[in-house]
C-alpha cells in the first residue's frame, strides 16, 4: 500500500464515519472502493458511433443492386445436380 494524504470537506468526512460505522469496515477501506469506482468509469472508453454510421453507409454503398430477375432454379435443384455427380 502506499500512504496518500488528501484533504477533505467537514461534511464529506462526517458522511464518510457514518458509513464506515454503518457497514462496519474503516473508512480507508471506502475511500479505496470510492476510487476504484472513480478509476473504473473513468478508463470505460467511450462508442463513437459517427464511425457505426459511416461504416453502414459504406458498407451499403457497396452493395450491389438487387436484380430485377427472379432466379430461375429452386435451392433443392442444387442438391439435386449434386447426387447425379460421381
């Protein structure tokens, strides 16, 4: 562990023994948790979804046109052609 002195408002300090007492653990132990929490959102990276968008609009600029045509085989033919092969 490595010692920190830090200075704190009169009602934080008061807000802080109460709730070490309440839940029975020192008050170090809740200013580390308070930290820890701090630390965590804090390195939560942040989505930008600008770069989502310009991905799918992209992406569906690429995509080739839907043909007209209906296709003229049916998807069991496939299997069909397939057994016939030796």
């Amino acid at each position: 562990m490595v010692r920190k002195q830090v200075y704190i408002e009169e009602w934080q300090e008061e807000m802080l023994k109460r709730l070490a007492r309440k839940l029975k653990v020192p008050q170090s132990a809740l200013i580390r948790r308070g930290i820890e929490a701090s630390l965590a959102s804090a390195a939560t990276p942040s989505r930008d979804l600008s770069a989502w968008e310009e991905f799918k609009r992209t992406a569906l600029s690429r995509r080739p046109a839907k043909n007209p045509k209906k296709r003229s085989w049916k998807r069991d033919d496939l299997y069909d052609r397939g057994k016939n092969v030796d």
